[in-house]
C-alpha cells in the first residue's frame, strides 16, 4: 500500500469491488480444487476398503471369509421362492383350499441388484480365469 493519497483510495477501491464482485477464476478454481480434495478422499477409502475386503477374504475364519457364499444362497432362495415356489404355492392354495390371502412378498428389486452385481462380478473372475490373468 502506498504512502499517498491516491493509491490508498484505489487499494480501498479495489478491495471492495472484489468483495462486491469476486474473480469468477479465483472462485471456480477453489471449488475445482475443493472437488479435486474430495474425490481424492473417496478413491483413498475406497483403497482402504479394497485392502480390508482383501483381509477378509483371505481369512480362514467361516464367519469372516464365507459371507459372500452366503449372500449368494440368500439371493438364490429369494429369487426361487419370488420365481418359482410362490406361484406355485399361491396356485395350489387357491385351487386346494380356496384361499384367497396374500403370501409373503420379498423386495425383489434389492436382491436382484445384489444377484447381478455378484453374478457380474462371477463372470469377470471366469473372464480372467479364462484368458489367464486369474491371481492366485
């Protein structure tokens, strides 16, 4: 800041113009940069996930290293009885005993999700195992 007049009242000048008006660069690169802090935060989580998934795996634990398995069953059973056993059920209750109620009904779109995403995640490991590149 300057000792005369003139450059004192232009550094006041300017200093409440870019309070009023801010630099669109300035205020676009600090939100890039914040943005560029987050998604840098998540993928270090999500590598901190990987490794604890990698743990888990490797286990000899039941508990611990079988619950993909049993996630797989559980979405098995749901899909056969949503598919397969409750029509036929509901069917031979309506034709046998003449009922007219409602049967249990799962959320089928969850367990659909869970299914595929692990019948996707099935196929690329047989992708792998196929071509070679399967880890041990």
């Amino acid at each position: 800041m300057g000792l005369d007049p003139f450059s004192s009242a232009f550094d006041l000048i300017k200093t409440g113009l870019d309070k009023i008006f801010p630099d669109a660069d300035t205020e676009l690169k600090g939100k890039l940069d914040a943005a560029a802090a987050e998604i840098s935060n998540t993928f270090q989580l999500q590598l901190q996930q990987i490794e604890v998934n990698k743990v888990e795996a490797a286990s000899g634990n039941a508990f611990t290293s079988s619950w993909r398995p049993c996630v797989g069953w559980i979405c098995a059973c749901s899909l056969a009885y949503s598919a397969i056993l409750e029509p036929i059920l509901r069917f031979a209750a309506m034709v046998i005993f003449d009922y007219k109620g409602n049967f249990p009904v799962i959320n089928e779109d969850i367990t659909m999700q869970i299914l595929f995403g692990m019948l996707g995640i099935g196929a690329m490991r047989s992708f792998d195992k196929y071509h070679g590149n399967a880890k041990k």
